[in-house]
C-alpha cells in the first residue's frame, strides 16, 4: 500500500539583488531568461507532477497556438509578476502539472510549475521562483483552460 504523499517543506532563498554591475544574481527570470521568454519562436506545454525531478518530458511537447501564447506571456512575461524575496513554502509531491519550453533559435528555457514554486533550466543553470500571488491565480486559470490535457492525462 502507497503511504499517503507528504508534504515538503522548502526553505528557498530567492537572489537577493545587489546594487551595481558586479551583481549576477537575477532571480527568476533574469533578463536572458525573459528575452527568451518574448522572443519565443515556439512555446510548448508538457505533462510534469509536482516535485518530480525536473526532466523535460520531449514525447509529449505540445506547440501552443497564438492565443494561449499570448494570454500566457501577459502573466510570465512581466518581470513584475515575479516574486523577489526569500520564500518558505509547504509543497505537496506528486501533484499533476505542466512544464513549459520556450525556443528562441538555438536557445531553450524550461520551466517546470510545482503548486507554488517554479524551477527553471537555463544553459544548464538550474534556479527557482515563484509568481507573485495574483498572477499565479491568472497562471492557474490559465492552466486550466489551455493546459488541461497536460493537467489530465488518459
């Protein structure tokens, strides 16, 4: 018998910017990340569950239509949407979500949703954020409405 799923508790520090040039750390996304992000020539959804390891899940890449690109880019393309600051957050495993891959010529940025946070892999650097709370409820709707096949396996 599976034991029931427990929670995981994450003690996350997000970057702390410092003033100057010097400073490398950008959070989640940098502006690297977000110019991929807007400049996109292909956004895919992909099925994940919540705090599996973060393996991008290629046989099931699903392009997204202009509409769903759009209303998507209006929530993860604003740096404002972001969370910046240190996070303690209660995560429940094995939740069904989706996973996102943004292509920009020979660039890729994969997001993978957890319930709250949000890993990212950039260039093989791998980090985490969080979208502040009302463009993660947005995030869900939006998930719900274009992303439900991912959401819903058969």
């Amino acid at each position: 018998m599976r034991a029931p799923c427990l929670a995981v508790l994450l003690f996350v520090a997000a970057s702390i910017r410092a003033e100057g040039p010097a400073d490398s750390a950008e959070g989640v996304p940098s502006k690297n990340e977000l110019r991929v992000m807007t400049q996109a020539n292909a956004v895919y959804v992909f099925p994940y569950r919540s705090m599996a390891p973060t393996v991008r899940d290629d046989k099931h890449l699903r392009l997204l239509d202009a509409e769903a690109r759009a209303k998507l880019m209006s929530i993860l393309g604003e740096k404002r949407n972001w969370y910046d600051g240190l996070m303690t957050i209660v995560e429940v495993p094995d939740v069904p979500s989706i996973g996102i891959l943004f292509r920009s010529g020979s660039d890729e940025f994969t997001l993978f949703f957890n319930e709250m946070t949000i890993e990212a892999i950039f260039h093989g650097q791998r980090d985490l954020g969080m979208l502040e709370p009302a463009p993660m409820k947005k995030f869900d709707d939006w998930k719900q409405h274009y992303a439900s096949t991912e959401l819903h396996p058969k």
